[in-house]
C-alpha cells in the first residue's frame, strides 16, 4: 500500500520530480498531487518551476525542494498580454513558446537532480510528473532516462477532444470555415454533447500552432508512464473509459485534489477572507458568487453590464473583480455611478477570494463562472449550480458537460446585457428550475465525497498510483 517501499528490510524512500505549468489553474492542482503523493505516498517531492508565477517555498512542506528554471528566460515575451491571457491571445503560441525556451534550462537542472541523487547515494528519482502542456521537457526527461507521468489539469472530456481534434482538422471541418451559427452549432457526432464550437480553442490561436500545441498534448499523454486526471469516475466514466480505449498507458482518475489535498496555499493573488464574515449574515443558498478565474478578461461595456444586471436582480452577490480582469485603455476601471448604493447590504466586491472556501458557504446558492476545469470541479464538489461564461481553451467543453451532461447550470451566451444578466440570475437563485439544478449539484457532490473516501474510486487510484512510482 501507499508507504516507502522496502528492499531487503531498509526503508527506501523514493524522490518525485514534478513540472507544473505557471498558471494558477495549472499550479494549484500540481501542488495538491505534490501533497498527496507527500502525505500519503510518503515520497519526496522535488519541484521544478518557471520563475514566472513561481510558487512559494514557505507555504509548503520545509522537506520539499523548489528548483527554478530558466532564470533568465524573459517572460513578458512568451506569455500573452506579458502575464495574463484570454480570449484574444494566442495561447497555444505561448504554450510552444513556452516549450522551447525551457528545454534547455530545464535539461541543465535536471542533469544537476540527477547528479544530486548520486552524490547523497540516494536512490534516483523515481519519475518526473509533468503538467501536460511541457511535451518537450517530457523528451529531455526521456533522453537522461528518467520515466514520466503527465497531469491532465482539465477534464476527461477534454483530453478525449484534444484525441479527437486532428480527425476533425483531416475532415475539414476544423477551423470552422464560417462563424455561421448552424455551422458552429453542429453536434460533433463521435463527441457527444459537443458541438462545433466547442472545439474552437480561441480567436486568436492559429490553426497550425493549434494542431501542433493539442498533438504535442497527446504525444506527452500517450508517451508518458500513465496519465493522472484531476477528475472522478462516477462524474466523467465514459470519457475516462476513451481514454483507457485510446490511450495504451495506465490512467489514474484521483480527483477532486483538492478535497484530498488542500490547494489554498498556492493562491498566487491575497485572499480576501472577511467576505465569509459577510457570507455568514446571509441565508442559505441565496447568494450568487461571480468570477472568471485567474485569467479571462472582460471589457468595460460588460463590467457595465454586469454591475447593472446584478444590481437589477436584487439577488445579493460576491463579486470577484481581479486587478486584471478588465481590459482597458485606462488602469483606473470604476463600477458604474449608483451602483453601489443601488447594492448597499445586499453586494460585496472583493479582487480575489478563497474560492474553494466561499463556495462551500451554505449562504452560496450560484456560481456564475467561466467554467475553467478547476472552478467548475469546485462548484460540483459543493453542490452549487452555475450560469456558465466560457471564454477560451477548454472552458466551452466543461460548459456544455455542465448544461447538457449534468444538467446544473446553462450558458449565458451572446453579449452581455443587463436584462439577460438579470433573468439568469434570477433562473437560477429564485426559481424551481434554478432549484433542480442544485439538487443534482448536490447528488454530484455526495458522489465526490463518496469518490475520496476509504474504498472509494479515487482513493484506489492514488494507491495504484504510488504503487507505480514505487515500482520505478
Ligand atoms: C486556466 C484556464 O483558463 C482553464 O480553462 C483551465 O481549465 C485551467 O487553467 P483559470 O482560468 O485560472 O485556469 O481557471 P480555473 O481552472 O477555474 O482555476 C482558477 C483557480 O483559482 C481555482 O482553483 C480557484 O479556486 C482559484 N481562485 C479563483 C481563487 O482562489 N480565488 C478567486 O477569487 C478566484
């Protein structure tokens, strides 16, 4: 089971290399697979990191080695927007960009791991867990001989889309040839419930650096040792049974991390914790809770929108407005004239928040979200239903498993204007169909709980999974 293993009566321990990607939807479930695997596994952790968005040393475990790479890479250059990334940026560029300019760092300090191991007289490291975007420190890994397992952050669903993405690329029909509607809104055949548009990683992203960023997605899955995904059995069985079909590795399905492993630590913006003070005076899942993770933007005609229809509503709200969420010419961004007189008592703005902790107030009946895998993963682990807002990458697929497989939450779609704001709002704080949705978050929820338990369908995938790396 999940403890060092032993040869010839001597307690071994065994060392895990881990590579996240810089982003906060990418760090925090890393450091929680770090926490497992730690806590539970009894292995040593050793994390190599970008010095972009780089984690914090002091919030974790004394034990655990942090190792920067690419000290010297300048990041405003390979990350969108110098840091933040949406809709309108070419992400899968940045991805490659990303790849390319880390690989030879990152074989210098893996050399320097490696040696490191042999002058403690310590076992090598027994694999190297990669987020699944860094394909190419994946090869320099395979090159010194040191095995990989990949984390897939987003959904079952998705890396059974990202799959399906080059025969649909072969048949014509991606990129979509028109933003005709019928077209886009074309169910994908051999992918149900997605439909065209769902594949459209964003606007911005060229169909060549698209095709090469998901095939290098793929090629890292299906050349790794196994492939570990932030998601449970009894949400995602189907895809997770695609996957093992098209995927000749083991995969370990051990989600929600962070049920398992606490995942607040990483936070890389302040928390602010006084808005559960003010959860505390509100009933019982009556509040909608607002935000669009840590990088989708909007632009000042919707945060326009959005304050008015939130105000209209009269429902009251937790509003997460991040220094950089709103795109725009000026840095100083004001909610409208009135707005907060209009929403006195009954509104809270706040720039970042314990997300995982908000969501599991009982004062919190809504999640109005942008459907990044892990917000949505967290809505469903606290029965809480959502109106959906998907940007960019994979947050449409997440959005159309949310509205059409789980049946909790539909998607606010088209522009943004007050009265539509107000009638989702309204749909789903104030109304039976509203409730409906929440009872099925709330059956998912049990199911998540029961997932992580002794038994449970994750929790037998993590001991599989230690017992892999073990056997290294
Ligand atoms: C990115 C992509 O956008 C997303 O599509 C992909 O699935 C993962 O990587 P991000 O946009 O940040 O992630 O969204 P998400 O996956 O939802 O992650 C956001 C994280 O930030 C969550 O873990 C959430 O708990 C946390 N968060 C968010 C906070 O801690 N406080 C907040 O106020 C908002």
């Amino acid at each position: 089971s999940a403890s060092p293993a032993s040869s010839g009566g001597v307690v071994r321990r065994r060392r895990v290399l881990m590579f996240p990607l810089p982003f906060q939807g990418h760090l925090n479930p890393m450091l929680q697979l770090a926490g497992v695997l730690h806590a539970r596994g009894g292995l040593d952790i050793t994390v190599f990191h970008g010095t972009f968005n780089a984690p914090d040393p002091a919030r974790h475990p004394p034990e655990y080695r942090f190792v920067p790479v690419g000290e010297g890479v300048a990041w405003a250059d390979l990350v969108p927007s110098g840091g933040g990334g949406d809709a309108d940026d070419d992400i899968p560029g940045a991805l490659l960009r990303i790849n390319e300019r880390l690989r030879e760092p990152f074989r210098d300090r893996l050399r320097q791991a490696l040696a490191l191991a042999e002058d403690d007289a310590a076992p090598p490291p027994a694999c190297l867990v990669l987020d699944s975007n860094l394909r190419e420190m994946q090869l320099v890994a395979q090159e010194l001989g040191v095995p990989t397992l990949v984390l897939r952050t987003g959904a079952a669903a998705c890396l059974v889309a990202y799959m399906a993405f080059p025969a649909l690329c072969d048949k014509g029909l991606l990129p979509p040839t028109s933003k005709d509607k019928s077209q886009l809104d074309m169910p994908l055949d051999d992918l149900t419930p997605l439909r065209l548009r769902d594949m459209v990683f964003s606007s911005a992203a060229t169909p060549a650096n698209m095709k090469k960023c998901l095939k290098c997605l793929v090629d890292a899955a299906r050349s790794s040792s196994g492939v570990i995904l932030n998601t449970f059995r009894d949400l995602e069985n189907s895809d997770l049974e695609k996957i093992a079909n098209g995927i000749a590795v083991p995969i370990y399905p051990i989600g929600p991390l962070h049920k398992i492993s606490s995942g607040t630590a990483d936070s890389l913006l302040a928390q602010d914790w006084a808005c559960l003070e003010w959860l505390d005076k509100q009933e019982v899942d009556s509040v909608l809770y607002v935000s669009f993770g840590s990088l989708a933007c909007i632009d000042e005609k919707e945060l326009l929108e959005i304050a008015w229809g939130l105000a209209n509503s009269q429902v009251p709200f937790l509003w997460v407005i991040r220094h950089n969420l709103v795109k725009s010419s000026s840095n100083d961004v004001s909610l409208p004239d009135g707005f907060k007189e209009e929403t006195h008592g009954r509104g809270m703005v706040v720039p970042w928040v314990p997300q995982q902790e908000v969501l599991r107030h009982h004062a919190i009946g809504g999640f109005w979200t942008h459907n990044g895998w892990n917000s949505t993963l967290e809505s469903i682990c606290e029965g809480v239903p959502m109106i959906c807002r998907p940007q960019f990458a994979d947050q449409m697929i997440n959005m159309r498993y949310v509205q059409d497989v789980w049946k909790i939450g539909f998607e606010l779609d088209g522009d943004l204007e007050r009265g539509k704001i107000e009638r989702a709002v309204t749909k789903l704080l104030c109304m039976e169909e509203g409730r409906h949705m929440r009872q099925r978050a709330k059956d998912l929820r049990n199911k998540a709980i029961k997932c992580i338990k002794e038994e449970g369908t994750s929790k037998s995938a993590i001991e599989l999974l230690v017992n892999h790396i073990m056997s290294f």
